[in-house]
C-alpha cells in the first residue's frame, strides 16, 4: 500500500503488463459497418490513448503528458508514477488507479467501458459519459479529466485492459 497525503492510494502489485492482451488501438466498426473505419490519429494528448512504442520528447510537454510518456516507459505503476497522477489529478487519478487494480476497464468491439459505483461509462476519444465530464470538467486544462478517461489511459499503458469479443451494444441490453 502506498500513502500519501491523500491517504492509502493503491497498491501496485499485478499491475505490470500483461502480455496476453493486445496494445494499442483498434479499429473499430459500428454494426451493420461492411468495413473497419480507422479512426485518424489525434493531436491532442487528452484523446491519445494510444500505446506507442517509443516514449517522446517530454521536455515541453504538460504534466499529464510526463506521466503518461514515463507509464509508457515503466509499462507499470510504480510508486513514483502512481505519487504523480495523484498529484496531478488528486481523487480523480486515485479512482482510476483503484479501477485500473480492480480490472473495471473493459474493451468492446465498439466501445471502451470503465464500471463505475453507479453505472458504466463508455470512454471514446478521451470523452467520457459521465456526469463530471458533461458539467465540470475544463476543456481547456489537461489535468482536467474524469476518472473514467484516466482510467482508460493508464490501463492501456499497462496492458490491464480487459478485452472481450463482442459488440458492447449487445451487451448492455443484456443489462
């Protein structure tokens, strides 16, 4: 258990890469789509959840772009990095370590979910459908993210993304 002025924020253990799950994004198709639409890679750090291969110059990069470029190096959460998306993103960055633990990030053929407390979210892009992102979120500051998105991020960096073959449509009508 790691501590800090937050409290216990998580422990770290199990959550290095899997080499089971595959990294990176994937093409997605909507049902009734004949084709895979790619979609075209995004400038905008917020909406990169992308696992690269090779960690980027962070020299003048922002602080959610640091934590992310060295999760991408480590390809786990150790304490330092786990210290530092709790600093940068306070409860919000402990949620989504605790989500990431707690394998909540789940894969569809057309959507990523995160289970949340009350609901699931669907995080596409970096957006996310939860209330906080709908009403207090900043778009304009890069810390400024839900959970959910965090979530997804750092359990894509560390291949802790639970994947499943199926159309997430299909399944919420189950729920």
């Amino acid at each position: 258990m790691i501590s800090s002025r937050r409290g216990a924020i998580a422990t770290t253990s199990g959550l290095g890469r899997r080499s089971d799950a595959p990294n990176g994004r994937r093409n997605r198709r909507r049902r009734g789509d004949g084709a895979a639409a790619a979609r075209p890679p995004s400038s905008d750090n917020r909406t990169d959840f992308t696992v690269r291969r090779s960690v980027p110059d962070v020299s003048n990069a922002n602080p959610v772009e640091r934590w992310q470029a060295r999760l991408e190096e480590a390809g786990e959460l150790t304490p330092e990095l786990v210290e530092r998306i709790s600093q940068c993103h306070g409860d919000r960055g402990v949620r989504a370590i605790e989500a990431v633990g707690e394998h909540r990030v789940k894969s569809y053929r057309d959507f990523t979910i995160v289970v949340g407390y009350e609901d699931e979210y669907i995080v596409e892009d970096g957006g996310c459908t939860c209330k906080d992102t709908e009403y207090n979120l900043d778009d304009d500051d890069p810390t400024d993210l839900c959970w959910h998105a965090l979530a997804v991020a750092i359990a894509r960096r560390v291949g802790h993304v639970d994947y499943h073959d199926m159309w997430y449509s299909d399944v919420r009508e189950l729920l």
